[in-house]
C-alpha cells in the first residue's frame, strides 16, 4: 500500500512489452521466399492465462501494488565503446539470420532487422535482451495510460562490450563528447523516443548516469544536455515534465567542488531534479534491521560527515556532503573559483528516478552494487558475506 511509483526492467527484449503475442518461426531464406523449419514458438507468451507477459505483469502489479501511481518504462539502445568519441549509439536486435516473427517486423528508427547492431553473445546467447520493437512500445504506453497510470518514459543505454561496464565510464575530450551527442547517435536515441512517446509520457528523461560524460572540462557534456533538453521540450510540450537522471554521486558536484550539473538543473527545459538515489546509509560489518536506525542514516555518515578515500574517513563539509540533499536544495552555489552558480534555492523539486537496495546482507552499506558475475563492475555491498537476506531490504 506504501508504494506510489514503480520502474519496469529489465527492459531489454525485442517485443517484451507488447500486448499482443508475437512468434518466432525458424527457417531458411529460398530465394525471395521463407521456407519454414521447425515450430513457431511464442516470444512474449508463456503463462497459462492466454495473453501476453506484459498483460499478465501488468494485472499483477495492480493486485500486488493497488496504490502504484506512477510507472517508469525503460527502453534501452546499446553503447560500443568507452571513448566517448567512438562510441556508436544503436538500437539492437537479439538474432538475425533464418527467423522471421509475426505478426510485427521488428523496427526501431525507420531500422530494420538487417540493419541492426547484432548484440553480442555469452556461451551462444545474447548478452542483452534486444530494444524493444518501436509499435510494442507503443501498445504498452497505450495500455499503461489505459489503466490510468502516469508513465515516466526512461531511455536508457547498456553497454555491449565485454563485461557490460557501466554507462558512467563513457568519457573523452570535449571535442569527442560533442562527437558523441551530435554524429554518433545520442541525440538521435533520445530524440526518437519523445517523437514515439508525444502524448503517451507523463514525464521524459533525456538520460542518466553519464557522470564520465557530465564531468568533462569545458561543460561539454552538460552544455549538450541543456541542448538536448530545449529540443525534447520542443517535441513533447509543457505537460510533460523533462529531466535527467543524475547518479547518486553525480547531482550534487563533481572532482575539485566543481558544481558542474547546475547550469542543466537551472534549464528553464528541466522540469524537476532527478536522482538515481543509491546513497550509502549505513557503515556496519552486519545487516541493520531496525528502521529508525536506518532512517537516520539518511542525515549521517558516510557522504554526510564523511567519506572514503580507500579505507580511510576524511571529514566532509556541508558544501560538498552529497547526501545531504536538503543544504544542497536551499542553498546557492559558488564554484571553486568563487563564481556563483545558475542553480536558485528551492526552484524545483526533487524526484528519485530509481532507488533500491539488492537482498542481500548489509545492503545499506552500498546499494548502488549488485552481483552479476557476467560484469567487471559485479560486487557486494562492503563488509558482507553474500548472504541472501531479505529482511535487511524490506527494513
């Protein structure tokens, strides 16, 4: 009864969204023909109720969480690189040669099939669920608005490389970022999604997590998202609401007390602060079940008082104490250099874009971790043992 707002992931699967029930059928191309080999098989139906997954997940979620509000609908394009400057941003397909799905063609951008980037494959299987066929999306954001939700519309990028890095770790010169908004596809990723979701999105999100991105000199990154933002809004208009989902460790500043995300805050085209919120909590070789004590974690502590620099705390003024959210929000900014920020106390409010902790013990030390052994970035939270745990996420 609690929960108000919800996100929907994975949201990786070329037609996991749909409403309707799409097939797959194996064959072998004869010429300008198909000749079919072996049985058609469902994509996106395998319940007993005779509809589509999205459906049955769909009614779930209305017994499970009767007063959800708000649901948040990730799609996602795949990223091919770190270097900002050859990272190619591109929808992508699951498989190519020798199948055929009914009753919709997947197309993504006016890209078909062929034209796709192909995901890569660990032990003979696609790394990635594929991006979502552009007319199932659509179905989906029909049905959500259908049910009488509002819908966060929330592109997303994965990175297909070895080792799924995460999103953040894209970076570059200011010459190569400006590469990567304008000629190797962002923009255009972006740009599709408010065209496809105009009229269907409650609220749009122009990215998250690009903190390698977002922190480079010369306000590269940020001055193309502030560019991107007018140009979404143009799109989409003033009843949907436009923001950016900002790392944890990324809103607040970045390296050297650099206020670096505030000309973007300040955009007359964001409408509201977004926080990927996985701030750390609490600090205990153990798991803390006690509410109160968890709670006050949230004015304490490491990213408060303190924080690490490798295992050792150093103090942390109130200026730069990312989790104290509440100075950050009521205050002016001023700049190393003594140059007062664009950001103006209490001008916008604050939503957190994703939040939540993995169940497992001592998950309020780092929430932003979780464990995916086919990662590089795969961890548990400091200090625990991997034990399933969750009582220590419900508390």
């Amino acid at each position: 009864e609690q929960i108000e707002s919800i996100v929907i992931i994975p949201g990786g699967g070329e037609f996991v969204y749909d409403t309707i029930t799409q097939t797959k059928i194996n064959g072998r191309k004869v010429g300008k023909t198909f000749a079919q080999a072996g049985v058609t098989r469902s994509i996106n139906q395998h319940t007993p109720y005779g509809k589509a997954n999205a459906l049955v997940s769909l009614d779930q979620l209305q017994n499970t969480l009767p007063n959800v509000k708000w649901v948040s609908v990730v799609v996602n394009w795949f990223g091919t690189s770190l270097n900002a400057g050859e990272c190619k941003i591109v929808p992508g397909v699951e498989f190519k040669d020798d199948v055929i799905t009914t009753p919709d063609t997947w197309k993504v951008c006016g890209i078909g099939r062929e034209s796709a980037h192909l995901i890569s494959k660990i032990n003979n299987k696609p790394q990635f669920g594929g991006t979502i066929n552009d007319a199932s999306l659509i179905r989906y954001l029909k049905e959500l608005k259908e049910r009488g939700y509002k819908v966060l519309l929330y592109p997303m990028l994965f990175m297909d490389m070895p080792g799924k890095p995460w999103r953040g770790k894209i970076t570059g010169t200011p010459s190569e970022v400006k590469k990567f908004f304008e000629n190797n596809g962002y923009n255009e990723f972006i740009k599709h999604y408010a065209n496809l979701s105009k009229g269907l999105a409650d609220a749009f999100l122009i990215g998250s997590e690009l903190i390698g991105i977002t922190k480079v000199e010369e306000n590269a990154g940020v001055d193309q998202l502030v560019t991107l933002a007018k140009e979404v809004k143009e799109v989409v208009g003033n009843d949907t609401k436009i923001s950016y989902a900002a790392d944890w460790s990324e809103y607040h500043h970045a390296d050297g007390g650099w206020y670096n995300l505030d000309k973007l805050w300040a955009s007359e085209n964001i409408d509201f602060i977004g926080i990927d919120a996985y701030f750390p909590l609490i600090n205990k070789n153990e798991s803390e079940y006690d509410v109160n004590k968890i709670a006050e974690g949230w004015e304490s502590g490491e990213g408060y008082d303190f924080y690490f620099e490798g295992a050792q705390k150093k103090s942390l003024s109130k200026e730069y104490a990312w989790k104290n959210i509440k100075w950050w929000w009521e205050n002016e900014h001023i700049n190393p250099d003594g140059v007062k920020t664009l950001w103006k106390p209490k001008s916008k409010k604050i939503w957190f874009t994703e939040y939540g902790f993995p169940s497992v013990d001592c998950t309020t030390n780092q929430p932003n971790v979780f464990f995916d052994e086919t990662t590089k970035d795969s961890a548990l939270p400091r200090h625990s043992k991997g034990i399933v745990d969750f009582k220590a996420q419900r508390a």
